[in-house]
C-alpha cells in the first residue's frame, strides 16, 4: 500500500519569492490498485510523482510504501517519464536487462527475462535494433520493459504516452492494462489525458490548480478486463463528464480566470 500524508512542497529560488507547488496532498493507494493523476498544468503533478520516487525531497509531509518511509530511490519502485529514456547505443535488449546488470544478476539469467519482457510488450524480433531505428511508441515500449523486467512493486509512469498520436496512445494503454493484470504492480499513472485515466484506471485524482490539493477522487467502476471499446459508452462519458466539471474550474483559475 501507498500513502501520501500531508505531501506539501515548497520550492525556494535563490532570486524570487518562494513557491508551493503541492499542498498539503493525502492519497492512499491499495495494493495492485491503479490510479491516475490529472489535473491542470503546473498544478505538480510531476512533482508528487518525484516525491514518491524520492528523486526530490518534500518540505514537510511523508510517503510510506507498506507501512516503509519513501525518502530516496527505492528498488521496488520503478518509473516510466514522457521523454525517451532510452540509451541509443545500446541494443533493445541490452536497454531492456540494463537495470538487471546494475543489480548483478548473472548474465544469462538476465537476458532470458529481457527476451521474455521483450516479447510481452510486442517487440519480439527487434531485439538487436537500436532505438534511432524505432518509432516512438517502439521506444516507449522498451522503457516500459526496461522498468517492468524489474518487477517493481510500484510503477510510476509521468504521461508516459503524451508525446504519442492518439491511436498510439490507445494501442499502449491496451498493453499496459494486459502487463498490468500479468504483474500485479500498484501503479500510479500522470496523463492530462481524462479519455486514457478513465481507460486505464480504478480511481482517478483530481488535483487543484497550484499549489496542488486533492480536489475530488472518482472511482471508475467500469468491469475489468477493459480496451479501447469501452470508450463509446454512456458510463464511460458520465466518468470523464464528471472528471471535467471538477478539472475545469481548476484548469480556468491556473489560466489566471473565474470558473
């Protein structure tokens, strides 16, 4: 389980006033739950999820992983950015059992899982492209395997499909729901998208405009296993209907407007 008591960050250039990015932000997360975090730009979503990777430190506030403080880079956590990850000099499978290496696991081993993660992410047979020669979905799908191969307890993914096409997007969200099921990992999930929260989620946490609160918490409801299809359906528009009444508002006052 995860749990976010009283998150708050303040951030403290050295010329300029300071700047509370998140505010007092409390979220417990279930065990192989998976709950997705929108909310209006520079609201710190980003920013909570590097707190939870303990890649930046909160002002006050704390993260705790079954019941365990969270305060740096922790190995059963894994994370999943927007921006390409990837190393291009390397092979795709030597991109995917890099983190293996770095925990010392032998060698053969190591390469049997990365072929195995491999496969279950679609990309069997470009095991020895490098990442130049693929797509963007190619290479995000290798940095998805890259962290998967590790089997994190919990996976942190920051809008890890933002900088893809629409149809892309679906395509990997269908993916990431069908490893999700296969792994078990809690995973908690930034996109501005409400169509993919929606999609992929159980909850789904509005945040406030900055500095960032937990505005509303949705639960999603809709029957698992789940794809694209259920896009379409009245109960999926009633979801993101309801999402956007919340984020609007939100999203007008950090546009500096009345609601």
């Amino acid at each position: 389980m995860l749990e976010l008591i009283d998150v708050r960050k303040v951030f403290r250039p050295e010329n300029g006033e300071p700047v509370e990015a998140v505010a007092g932000v409390s979220l417990t997360v279930e065990r192989g739950e998976f709950v997705s975090i929108v909310g209006p730009s520079g609201c710190g979503k980003s920013t909570l999820l590097e707190i939870i990777a303990g890649l930046t430190e909160p002002t006050s506030g704390e993260v705790r992983l079954d019941g365990v403080p969270l305060a740096s880079p922790h190995p059963s956590v894994g994370v999943v950015f927007q921006e390409d990850s990837t190393f291009p000099w390397r092979t795709v499978l030597e991109n995917v059992e890099f983190g293996l290496a770095m925990r010392g696991v032998p060698p053969a081993e190591r390469r049997e899982k990365a072929r195995r993660m491999i496969r279950a992410v679609g990309l069997a047979g470009f095991e020895k492209a490098y990442p130049p020669e693929l797509s963007g979905g190619m290479r995000q799908r290798v940095a998805i395997a890259r962290t998967l191969v590790l089997e994190p307890a919990l996976l942190l993914m920051d809008e890890p499909f933002g900088a893809l096409d629409e149809q892309t997007r679906l395509v990997l969200g269908e993916e990431l729901l069908r490893l999700w099921a296969q792994t078990g990992s809690t995973v908690v999930f930034v996109t501005h998208s409400l169509d993919e929260a929606v999609l992929l989620s159980d909850r789904v946490c509005v945040m406030s405009a900055r500095p960032g609160r937990v505005k509303d918490v949705v639960r999603v409801g809709l029957p698992r296993p789940r794809d694209s299809s259920v896009i379409g359906t009245p109960a999926f528009g009633a979801l993101t209907g309801r999402i956007w009444e919340n984020l609007r508002e939100e999203a007008l006052r950090a546009m500096g407007r009345d609601a």
